[in-house]
C-alpha cells in the first residue's frame, strides 16, 4: 500500500508484490488512467502477477487479478470521521488473505471494516473488533 504516494512510487518494487492496495488518486498516478476499470486494466497489463486492490471511497471498491475481477459496494455507515478508513480497510484485507480467505471474502470484510471505521471519530481507536465486522457482513451480506 504505498500510501502516501510522496513523488515516484518505485515502480519495479509493484512487480514484486502479490497485492497492491491504492485509492483512486493514487491508481490514477500509477497509471495515468481516470476510470476504476481503465486503472485497473492498465495496472493488470504493466502488472500481472500483481492482484491490484482500488478502493474508491462510497463508490466501494475493486479488485483485480489475472483470472477474475470483483466490485465490492460500500456498507452503509454513518459517518463520524473517515481518518484511518483506508488503512482499516488495508488491514482488514491482509489479515483475511494471511487467514486463507478468498479475495471476495477479504474485500466483504474490509469494506465492512472500513465502513465500520468512519462511525468513531479517531483513527486506531476507530479500528472495530473482527466479532463485531462479522456481525455487520452477515447483517449486510
């Protein structure tokens, strides 16, 4: 997650990653592209042994690989505060992928996650307890 993009992302370091996790400006940077599918296809042709993860703020998010692409909504929050959304979201999706779960299930979770996050003015203290993201993805699908 190279965030914040500061200047020049090291571009030779993306081809080592399995996951790059971006937002749209920074998917926009990466690629000189402006719509989530046109980011995300230009990043699959430069990357592809890299899955890219673009997250796109209430428009949810997408995630693409060499085989398959998802869109995840958003869950519906009720905003408080967005400051450490994105990171939540991060971790949410890496804690799922180390634990074997599917992209799928890993953009369900850290979506919920980050929605979740917004509620609680804060950043770390804004972090739900995975119990309580589990309730909300089986609320919510």
């Amino acid at each position: 997650n190279p965030s914040p993009m500061n200047g020049e992302v090291d571009r030779s370091c993306i081809a080592m990653c399995s996951y790059v996790i971006v937002n749209y400006s920074e998917g926009k940077a990466l690629t000189g592209e402006e719509g989530a599918e046109e980011i995300a296809e230009a990043f699959s042709d430069r990357y592809p042994d890299t899955a890219l993860v673009l997250t796109l703020g209430s428009s949810g998010s997408l995630y693409r690989d060499r085989t398959v692409t998802l869109r995840q909504a958003a869950y519906p929050a009720s905003p408080a505060d967005t400051t450490g959304a994105g990171d939540t979201f991060t971790g949410y999706f890496a804690a799922c992928i180390s634990l074997g779960r599917s992209p799928r299930e890993a953009m369900q979770y850290a979506s919920a996650a980050a929605a979740m996050a917004t509620e609680t003015v804060g950043a770390a203290n804004s972090i739900p307890l995975y119990a309580d993201v589990e309730r909300r993805v089986k609320v919510h699908g």
